[in-house]
C-alpha cells in the first residue's frame, strides 16, 4: 500500500532528523548484525596475520614450542571466523536491541534436525490437492 503525499513528508522529516543523531546513528551501526559480522572478521584477521607472525617467528629462533602456539592461535582465529560467518548466514531473523522469535533448538542430531524441520515445514505447506 503506497504512502500519501503527506506520509511521505512526514517519513522524510523522521529520517532526516533520525540522520543528523550521531548518537542514534551509532547505535544503530553497533547493533547491525551486518556491523558486529564486518568486524569479528577483521578481528579474526589480525589475529590470524599474529598468529601466522608467531608462527614464523617461531621457526626463525628455532623455538617448537612458539611455532604450535603461533599454530593454535592462526587455528583458533580462523574457527572464530568461520563461526561468526555461519552465524551472519543463518535464517533467524535479527531483531536490533532484542532476540530472535525463530530460533529452533538444537537437539543432539545437529544438522539433521535443520532437514528434517524442514521437511517437516515442506510437508505442512504442500498443496490441498494432494492430501
């Protein structure tokens, strides 16, 4: 349903004052999910280029032991990188400043209680002919 003439001033009116508040617009960017994903991956990798320089210099002053920890760190940044992604990817839907209404819980099955919620889903949703 469009907006009327007068609707659409006034919603121009809200966004402009909403646009000149440093303090909302920065709390609207701390609480995007797109933000806090941008910016666990720019941590994991500057914890990664560390780790990797931990690793090296490990191998430089022949120290095994400052190698593997250079080793665990990269290791570790990267399964944190790899889980912030994941978790930007899921379907839940993202509510700013509250929780998600949508999330499934996990039973002890993993990956296979996401297919069979959706089959489960599918199922509900078919068609009435072909009941």
């Amino acid at each position: 349903m469009p907006l009327s003439e007068h609707e659409q001033r006034l919603f121009e009116q809200i966004e402009r004052s909403l646009a000149e508040d440093p303090k909302f617009a920065s709390a609207v960017r701390a609480s995007d999910p797109r933000f806090q994903t941008r910016r666990r991956l720019l941590v994991a990798a500057g914890v990664v280029i560390a780790g990797l320089a931990l690793l090296v210099y490990g191998v430089v002053i022949t120290t095994p032991l400052l190698s593997v920890a250079g080793f665990v760190v990269m290791l570790a940044a990267l399964g944190y990188a790899v889980q912030s992604h994941r978790r930007a990817q899921s379907p839940d839907l993202h509510v700013v400043g509250g929780t998600t209404s949508r999330r499934r819980p996990r039973g002890r099955t993993g990956r296979r209680g996401s297919f069979l919620d959706r089959m489960e889903d599918r199922w509900r949703q078919r068609p009435e002919g072909h009941r």
